[in-house]
C-alpha cells in the first residue's frame, strides 16, 4: 500500500477530513474554491502530473467551476462514470459549534463531552466510537474521496476499465453542475470514443426507520417538479371587502387541494413517493397596507417516479380547475348572501397562455423588455423571478382577474430507473453476495434513491412531447434555468448509486459510519469495477 495516497482506511479518513475542511456551502466563496483546491490535491498523482490534459476544470454558472478526474487505460472504451457533488448545505445550527462544523475529529470529540444534549440513538452512536460527525462527512464528501482513491488505484494497477471522476456544485439548491456538466460528458465521450457503461454515484445510504441496520443501493433516483401557482385577485379598502377578491381567499382553495393530495403520489415496485406540500405561499406586496392583497404565490413540492412534467401538469391543472370551482361556489354563496354583485369567476390560465396573451396585446419586443427588468435582478433566485414575471404579465393584463396563473418553478428533477437491466441486476447481486461474504453486511436494492440526486441528468428516456409543457410553462426557462433534455438522452446507460452508510444528512448531528466508509464499501465497489472490467 506504501504506492497509494489514499490506500488505507487510516488514509482515506485523513482524505475525508482535509476536504471537509474545505468549506463549500452552496452559493459561497467556498464552493467557488473547492474544485481550485481539489484539482491540486488530485495533481499530486503521478498519473495527471504525465498526463495533465486529464485532469480538468469546467466553467459552471456564477464562477464556480465542476471537475472531471479521467483514468483511461489504453486499451478500453468501456468507462464507469463516477459522480459526487461537493456542495454542502449550510451549518447554522451547530450554534456555537459552528467553527467545528467542518473539523469532523474535533466535533466528534466535542460532541462525546456533551452528550445529554442529544438523543438517545446519537448518544449511542458517539459512545460507540463508530461514527464521524461533520458537515460533508456523510452527504457527501465520503463519497467524493471514495472516488479519487478508485481511480488512484486504478491509475496505479492499470486496471483495464476506463474511470471518469465527475464532482459538481450546487447539488443542494438548483443542480446547476450537473446540468453543466451533461454536454462536457458528452464532449469527453467523443473525444476518446468511449462507451459509457455505468452511471455510478456515491450518495450516501438513509436509514429507512429508526434503529434500521440494513445497508442500501439504489438502482434509480426518484424524481421532483414543482408546481407553482400566481394569484390575482381584485384590491379593494379593507372596510369594504366585498368590493373587491383577496388573493389569499383564491390561495387557500388551491393550497388546501394540493396539501397532502394522494393523488400526486405514485407506487412503483412497492415504493411510494411521498405527499405533496406547500414550500412557500406568500403575498407579493413589500409593505403593510390597509389595501387587501390581491397578489400572492404559492410553491408546491411534488415527487415523481414514472410521471412525467406534461402528466404532473395536466394534474395541477385538473387540480386548481377544481379548486377554483369550489372558490367560486363560496364566493358566488357569499354574494348572495350579502345583495353583493361579484366581481367576476376566478379562472384558471397556464402561464403560456398569459405569454400569448400579452405578446398579442404588446407585442414581443415589449415583453422581452418586461423579462430583462426581472431577470436582472440579482437578489431573487429561479423561483421568485418565475412568479414575478407572471405578476409582470397580470398587472398588464388585469381584464382577465380573478385568476389562478399556474406554472411550473425551477429546479425540476426527473425520475431515472435502472431497475431491470441486465448489467445494474448483475451489479445488485454482486454486491449483495460480497457485502454478507466478507462483511456479514445485509444488503437492500431500493429502486428510488429518496433524497434527489444529480443521475436525474443522464439516462434520460422520455420524449419531448413529456418535457415540452415545463418548457412552455416555466417563466425563466432558456433565460436562468434550462435543462439539456437531448444531451440527457444520449447519456443513456443505467445508473446505480452505492455509498457509505451515515445519519442525519443536513441535520446538526450529520455523521458517518467509519469502517462502512472507510473500509467496506470502498472495497465492495472496488470488487464491482473489478467484475465490470472483466465483461
């Protein structure tokens, strides 16, 4: 082992320490840093100091940059992709710990002197001595070193399979990495004639219930939409409320549908997708007034296993048509009771409708203007920019409230399943075998990786009469948000997602199981790719 930097479990959990250290909370100066520093760190191999070119920093958006790690031995096309994201989720609350967030050995030691904080099951865990506290460690720089000390070996032995080493940022709020990353794939697929044979990623593996003790892979990644809705009422005085429609009166009909609706959840190989909820519902007014609001939005999270944007739409849509009948009956009741005249129906408009609408009315070079004055606006993410285009395009368009606008808001995460395929059914068993052989390690597929991945962007299979109404329907689409569909398509092999076993992913008691890590699963997947290369 004395050739290998990060050859032993000692070695790989330094590895594992030194890049935590690296904060990278996404949307920081860290992150932008991290693939700076982890491009030096990998320059160390004698492997990229001979051959340089492999070793490469890619522009993403905002000046961060992803990297790719390429091993090719001279003699293969077949080539397993490796991916990661080493973007973190904020560490607010560790409170006044905050400074050893990223330092996992000292927070692991700080934390066995406090235990009558924590719960039982993480007093356990520090007695133990099993586990490693630490922002990263778990989701998911385990991962990333897991990955570079694979292709130091292979780089070292010359193992007779290609490896592609991917890491991204932004995984945690809009993929844009990934998403960046898709036609660079592509581009290096060309380049070396190569045939892409495993999409395999290193999340790291959930506790399915408390106490579960079974280790999981993943033979696909369950999918995220999220619709959006506009409402647009008519302001009126606070003393005369029947004069006009607030829009939280229009808001709470289709909120109450959508909360919680079974309807949006789907069952595949037993699997199920959890409920819609709302993310965010809010009135668009910046001050207090005694006008009543008659402008809000409201964000609705829902997963996807085989639906895809056009099915998930026509749903939403079915769903506020609903809504908005039971709205009208209520306020149609209301009138009547009170010998008010109403001032009109709520109706339910698709966001493209309301473009065409205007552009009709304005023409296009006036709602290109109408674009530019939102999207330059820095403080707003894809999501506020989406409903604040819409209210753009109702306040110019006011003859057509009350309305419901409904539109889909970034980022979107299609489903991706590999379940079925003959060389990912191989890969399962494999694994399966080798972890009760050698680790007595009970193994699970599970056949949606719960916690949203970036394989969402490769391997995918649907047509783009399914893509074309998120396309249409979201505000920001071609503008601050995309999604190479196409490029997505010719990435077509199967995916599998094998990692190391942790707790609590972005929670304060975020930790990771040491010789799962550091010992077990780098092994098994180093086996894998040994059987792989032999096929």
């Amino acid at each position: 082992m004395s050739n290998f930097n990060w050859g032993t479990p000692e070695n790989l959990k330094s590895l594992l320490s030194e890049l935590v250290s690296w904060k990278s909370m996404t949307l920081s100066e860290g992150e932008r840093q991290f693939p700076v520093k982890l491009h030096a760190k990998l320059s160390e191999l004698i492997y990229f100091q001979e051959l340089p070119e492999q070793l490469t920093l890619h522009d993403s958006d905002i000046g961060r940059k992803f990297l790719t790690a390429f091993y090719k031995h001279p003699e293969a096309t077949d080539t397993i992709c490796l991916i990661s994201h080493f973007d973190t989720v904020n560490t607010e609350e560790y409170g006044d710990l905050e400074y050893l967030a990223t330092q996992p050995e000292e927070l692991t030691k700080t934390f066995s002197k406090m235990l009558e904080e924590f719960s039982d099951d993480v007093q356990k865990d520090l007695k133990s001595g099993d586990y490693l506290f630490g922002r990263g460690t778990m989701d998911m720089k385990m991962g990333l070193a897991m990955h570079m000390s694979l292709v130091e070996k292979a780089s070292i032995e010359k193992w007779p399979i290609n490896l592609l080493l991917l890491t991204v940022p932004d995984e945690e709020v809009n993929s844009s990495g990934m998403r960046d990353a898709v036609s660079t794939l592509i581009e290096i697929q060309a380049k070396y004639d190569l045939i892409y044979k495993l999409f395999l990623n290193g999340e790291p593996v959930f506790t399915q219930e408390p106490g579960d003790p079974k280790y999981y892979i993943y033979s696909g990644t369950i999918g995220k939409i999220m619709p959006a809705a506009l409402f647009y009422g008519k302001e009126t005085h606070a003393g005369e409320p029947l004069s006009g429609m607030s829009s939280p009166f229009i808001t709470s009909f289709l909120t109450k549908k959508m909360e919680w609706n079974d309807e949006f959840q789907e069952t595949v190989y037993g699997e199920q997708t959890p409920l819609p909820v709302t993310l965010q519902q809010k009135d668009l007014r910046s001050e207090y007034s005694t006008q009543t609001p008659y402008r809000s939005a409201a964000l609705y999270n829902v997963f996807l296993m085989k639906r895809n944007a056009k099915e998930m739409f026509n749903l939403f849509e079915k769903v506020a048509n609903e809504a908005v009948e039971e709205c009208n009956l209520v306020y149609s009741n209301l009138c009547e009771k009170h010998n008010v005249e109403p001032i009109g129906k709520v109706k339910v408009i698709k966001y493209e409708e309301i473009l065409r609408y205007a552009i009709e009315k304005f023409g296009m070079e006036y709602i290109e203007d109408l674009k530019k004055q939102i999207l330059v606006n820095k403080e707003w993410d894809d999501r506020e920019k989406s409903f604040r285009l819409a209210d753009k395009l109702m306040i110019q368009c006011q003859e057509l409230a009350p309305a419901v606008i409904i539109l889909f808001a970034p980022p979107y995460y299609p489903a991706v399943n590999s379940t079925g395929n003959e060389l990912v059914e191989e890969c399962v068993n494999f694994v399966t075998k080798r972890a009760n052989d050698q680790f007595k390690l009970p193994v699970r597929r599970i056949h949606y990786f719960n916690g949203i991945c970036d394989l969402s962007y490769v391997n995918y299979t649907d047509s783009s009469e399914g893509w074309a109404s998120f396309e249409r329907n979201t505000p920001v689409w071609g503008d601050s948000y995309s999604l190479p569909f196409n490029l997505m398509k010719r990435l077509n092999a199967p995916v599998l997602n094998i990692g190391p076993f942790g707790k609590d992913a972005h929670k304060r008691t975020e930790r990771l199981h040491m010789r799962n890590a550091f010992e077990e699963v780098p092994l098994i997947v180093e086996e894998l790719i040994h059987m792989l290369s032999g096929k």
